[in-house]
C-alpha cells in the first residue's frame, strides 16, 4: 500500500469521510470541561480512529480549565496534546496518520505533531494564531480547512 492510499484510505471519498470524522471531533470536544472553548481531536490511520483527545488539565488536576479571573490556566493540555500522548501510551504509532481537530494548531501542538509522524492535519475553526499552520506546512504535512 502506498503513503497516498495510507493517508488517505477512502479514495474518492475522502472528503466526505473528513467532515464525519470533525464532526466526531465536535461531539468529543463536548467532553472537555473548560468553558472558554471546548476542542476535540480524533488521530485516524488507515480507516481506524487510534486516539482521542480534547483540552483539559492533566490527570488527577480538578477539572476546572480557567482560573477565577476567566483566563485558561498554564497546565491546561490542547486536544492535540492529549491526543497524541494517548496513542504513545497506548504503544500505537501515529506513523502516516491523519489529525481531526476542532481548531487549528497552535505552535505547541504543531511542534508534537511534526514529532509524532503524523502527515495530514484537518480542521474546522481557526486559532487566533496561524503560526502552527505555517509551521505544518513548511514540515510537508498537508493542511485542510473545512469551515462546514
């Protein structure tokens, strides 16, 4: 099998299947408990959904994302984050995969993203920053803005 056909498994319906999978992103950012802004984010390969993740503070930290003045606190993990430490736990690979998520990535996320292997990266909204999406892009990782 070829790095198109791995990156992109459904062929001719591969946009259809990137809206469905940032929709699934959508109803998993629903989980996140900060109220600022929810993000979700699914990591597919192949045709398998190998992680999830959405932004919220670390295991055993209260889940309560913002301080008492509304702002996020500093140790609040961006979906991306959560999602790709989640596969390496899980001993999976993000080797050739694909990342759904809600928002675009900031520089952070962008910097494990390059790291983790993944190729392609889709979202929906855009970060109020778009260095990260400059930054995919100068490391060959093929970016996608569906706004649907």
């Amino acid at each position: 099998m070829k790095d198109d056909e791995l990156i992109k498994p459904y062929g001719t319906r591969q946009l259809q299947f990137d809206k469905r999978y940032l929709q699934m992103a959508r109803i998993w950012a629903k989980n996140s408990y900060c109220k600022r802004k929810q993000v979700g984010a699914l990591i597919v390969k192949g045709r398998m959904i190998i992680s999830d993740g959405f932004n919220g503070t670390p295991a055993g930290f209260e889940n309560v994302c913002e301080d008492e003045n509304g702002n996020t606190k500093p140790y609040v993990l961006h979906a991306e984050a959560n999602a790709i430490t989640k596969v390496a736990k899980s001993g999976n690979s993000s080797e050739n995969a694909t990342l759904y998520v809600t928002t675009s990535p900031c520089m952070e996320c962008s910097k494990l993203i390059i790291q983790s292997g993944i190729r392609r990266v889709v979202f929906s909204e855009l970060y109020h920053d778009d260095s990260g999406i400059r930054l995919l892009r100068k490391a060959g990782i093929e970016v996608v803005h569906l706004t649907e």
